[in-house]
DNA sequence: CTGATTTGACCGTA
DNA sequence: TACGGTCAAATCAG
C-alpha cells in the first residue's frame, strides 16, 4: 500500500470534508441551535407513587426486575478499533446515549444495531474519539471503536440486495470496513466529538461481523484502522479475512453513489472473491 | 407525523 | 462510592 495508500488517503481526506463537514453554508444551524435542554423524569425506582399498593403494574421496566444487563454480559465479545472513520463499519447504528467519560476528553457515544428493536440484534458499541490527533488541519481525528456483542440480525431479505460499495483491490488484509460514502448526515451538529461520532451509516445489518476475531488490520487509505480484542488477545489475526476497503476508485465514483449502503458485501475484484467476510462471519 | 438524537437520571458492577 | 452503561422524555429534522 505505497502509492495506493498515500491516494487513498488524498481521497478519503477529501471524503471526510465531504462527509463530516457539510460545513456547507448552512453551519448557521450549527452552532446557534437552541438545543432543547432538560432532563429525563424518570424516575421509576423511586417513583413508588406507582408502587403505592404494592402492584407492580408498572411499565417501565427499569424498575422491573428486567434488570439491565450491563457490562457482564458485554464482556462476552469486545472488539475494539481505532479508526478516524468509525461510521464506516457497514452497519446501521442508533445511538441511545452518549457519556463524559472519566480521564477521557471527548464524551463517550453509545450505539446499538438499528435492527436490535426489530429483531433483537444485540451487537452494540461505542465511540469514543481519543484525546490525540485531530482538530487542526493535522491528521484526522482517530476514534476508538469498541464492538460488543454479535449481530443477530438480517438484512431484510431480498429488499435489501446488496450493494457494492468497494471498488479497491485488496491489499492488506482490513477488516471489512465496509466502505461507503454515502452518509447523508442528517444534520452538521458540532458539538464536538459527537458531531463527527455521529453515525447511523449506510448499510444494513445482516451477517454477524466483526465480532467474533480479533486482529490489527491496516487500511491503507487510512492507515489508522486498528483492531484489537480487549479480551481474549492474540492469534486470531488469521482468522480475521480482511480487505481494504478504503481505496475508492475514484471519488466520482464515490460520489455518485447514492443509495444507502445495504450490507457488507464486497465487490469481486481481482485477487479476491466476494464475500469472503460474510462467509467467515458467518462461521 | 415519524424516526433519530440528546442528555440527565437511574442502575449495576467493580 | 465511583464510574460506566442504559433508559426514556424531550427535542429535532425530514
């Protein structure tokens, strides 16, 4: 990934300014947005107003026994991945939280699958942008990626055929950062961190990914892709099939790709055949 | 109107 | 007890 890497990187600067920085004219709503401030009521636990009698017909299931499961059950699989990119992983995401994390400088966003409601994917994770790097004409911002849990979910059926998005030959083995540049942001908040954090990309849940191996990859338009296993460590770099997939073709291309990103397919491209990812995930 | 995001409160674990 | 993860009302945007 010499040349091949070093153009990448051009192209994916420029996709990340037009990505990331709708900083189109409009910024306006960036900054001034009244944001609307105030706080959730919530307040179930102690809320006994309901609990009055003693019946529990209470509907929230936060002081259900439903407990919630919290980090015991995440630490069954736990992927991290550092990236200056982490919408792009080929799948759909909603967040449900964000968290100023202690001893960190950039709060800490919470996502989980967009089709968790739906199907009851469990996968989730977390972003949370590093204290390095960033801002300033330097180097893009790097972004610690922590994966948890498995997709369960499917894509919708054949309404969701794939779509290619990578059009790169491989170079080194990446994980299937499935690429895509169709993000359409909904909007150019600039909070900070959480602006560029922000994602709910393209593309659909549909095989079981990342999760289950562990490795460093590399992306060579990137170059900053890394991942690891917080937990069990090790070997499982061969495992891992890994495609770059950050080598647009061209950025015309790129930017004629409009349609959301469906699933995390890959293109057959010389050398390497499709969904090689999709197969071993689905090991 | 619907769906996504924001964010303070709540809760479990260390 | 502190911290991190999750919930869910409020709010925003299309």
């Amino acid at each position: 990934m010499t040349t091949l890497g070093l153009q990448g990187d051009e192209l994916l600067a420029q996709l990340r300014e037009l990505l990331y920085l709708p900083s189109s004219p409009t910024t306006t709503s960036g900054d001034e947005r009244p944001r609307r401030r105030r706080g959730n009521k919530k307040r179930c636990r102690n809320d006994n107003e309901t609990n009055n009698g003693g019946e529990e017909a209470h509907p929230h299931h936060c002081c259900s026994g439903k407990t919630r499961k919290t980090t015991k059950q995440q630490k069954s699989s736990k992927y991290l991945l550092v990236t200056s990119v982490p919408d792009f992983d080929g799948y759909q995401w909603r967040k449900y939280g964000q968290k100023q994390i202690e001893g960190a400088t950039y709060a800490r966003s919470y996502y989980r699958c967009t089709r968790s409601a739906e199907q009851g994917c469990p996968a989730k994770r977390t972003v949370q942008r590093n204290d390095d790097g960033g801002e300033d004409g330097g180097n893009p911002a790097k972004y610690t990626v922590v994966y948890m849990g498995e997709h369960t979910c499917t894509a919708n059926d054949s309404l969701e055929a794939p779509v290619i998005l990578e059009t790169t030959a491989v170079v080194v083995p990446a994980v299937s950062a499935t690429s895509s540049t169709n993000k359409q942001q909904r909007r150019p908040q600039h909070d900070d961190d959480t602006a560029a954090i922000n994602s709910s990309m393209a593309g659909s849940c549909c095989s079981s990914t990342t999760t289950t191996a562990t490795g460093i990859i590399e992306s060579p338009a990137t170059s900053d892709i890394t991942w690891s296993s917080s937990d069990h460590v090790d070997d499982y770099s061969g495992l891992f099939p890994v495609y770059d997939s950050w080598a647009p073709a061209s950025l015309q291309e790129m930017e004629d790709f409009t349609g959301p990103i469906r699933s995390p397919v890959h293109i057959p491209a010389d050398g390497w055949t499709i969904d090689h990812f999709l197969l071993h995930a689905a090991m």
